[in-house]
C-alpha cells in the first residue's frame, strides 16, 4: 500500500466514536504522542491561543455531565477526555503575546514595533476582530487545528475518538471556574474530545462528492 491509499484509509478509519470499552486503556507512549503533536500544531503568528485540559476528576465529570450533553457518552466509556481551551482577549496588550514573542519566540516584545503594528492591523481591519467576543472566536477556531491533528495522530495509532461541541459553554465555563479550574476572565471553552477503544462498528462515511467540494479556479 502506497502512502497516498495509506492517507485515504487513515480517514475512513477515524470515527466519531459514541461507545467506547472502557476495559481498554491507551497507552502512555501512545498518549504522549498525541499531546505532542497537539503542542507541535500551527497557529496564527505562532501565538498558541490554548491550553488542553485532561479531566480525570470524577466529581468535575459529573458536575459536567448535565450541561455537556454531547460528552455523556464519552463521560461512561472513553479513556481520556479533553476539554480544550481558547484563550480571551487576545489583542497586542496580551500579555500572552508579550510572552509568547519573549519567552518562546526570542524577540524582544514592543508594541510599537513594526510587527505589532501588524498583528493590529490584521486584527481591527482584515478580520475585523474589535470585540472581545470575535476575538475569542478568532482563538477557538484555531483550536480546531490541534483536534484535527489529535484525532488523526488517534486514528493512526488504531485509537478512537470523538469531537464534541454538544455542550453549554456558557455554564462549563462557570463549572470550571467553579472548580478553580479556569480563570474565566483568560480562558474560555472551545471545544471537548474523547479518546480511547470503540465498542461499536465503523459505519461508512457519507460525504458529498468531490465535485461539490471542491473547485479549481483558473
């Protein structure tokens, strides 16, 4: 089998899983694996908006399971599930950004550099991102980057898993807080997913046809 059918036969096997076994455990290597290329995924300027919650708390599952109806599933059978933060208020005054450009990137931070000046004008005129609520937006979708690369690295190391928006985020949120878990003012729910051996049988993907998905523009 040749690379290419390799890719294809890798996303026909990753499946929203629904009914995990929970008799079977994930690995550590495998684990680690997956959190690595999490950490390794791209995003916008290389600011890293997120953070990867592991929840192992029982009473914390529970305290969600009412407002996190898409997870209830994973919740009783899955053997790693992951809430994923996005950060909040991710403009030039960040202090993220600050630390992010000093500590991890290795450039002295000035905001009236010409490299904020950039990021400025990316964020109030090319995306139009002038409220803290498309700001936070702007940082949940590249969260998506890292759960796609989580569940395929999953897929390919024969793990199940399932991505799950079926949740109040509004009341996760106080959850977590709650919990003192996230500062609500910094961090805000983006998204959840759950890993581990599926005790069901992969039905057939049904996608639309490549012709109306895709477009080559001459």
């Amino acid at each position: 089998m040749d690379k290419n059918e390799e890719l294809i036969n890798l996303a026909h096997r990753r499946y929203a899983t629904k009914k995990y076994d929970p008799n079977k455990h994930i690995s550590d290597k495998d684990w680690n694996t997956i959190m690595e290329v999490a950490r390794l995924s791209p995003s916008s300027m290389g600011f890293e908006p997120w953070q990867f919650l592991l929840i192992e708390n029982d009473d914390l599952k529970q305290a969600m399971y009412d407002d996190a109806w898409g997870a209830q599933k994973s919740f009783n059978g899955a053997d790693k599930f992951v809430i994923i933060l996005a950060r909040k208020n991710m403009d030039i005054n960040s202090p993220h950004i600050k630390h992010m450009s000093e500590d991890v990137q290795g450039h002295a931070f000035d905001p009236n550099s010409p490299f904020a000046k950039k990021v400025i004008s990316f964020q109030e005129n090319d995306f139009k991102l002038n409220t803290a609520r498309e700001l936070f937006d702007w940082t949940s979708k590249q969260t998506y980057i890292p759960l796609a690369n989580m569940m395929t690295t999953a897929a390919a190391l024969d793990i199940d898993s399932c991505p799950i928006e079926g949740f109040n985020r509004a009341n996760i949120d106080r959850i977590l807080a709650d919990h003192d878990v996230i500062d609500p003012e910094k961090w805000g729910t983006s998204v959840m997913v759950s890993f581990g051996y599926r005790d069901q049988a992969i039905t057939p993907k049904k996608r639309q046809p490549m012709e109306a998905v895709y477009r080559v523009i001459k």
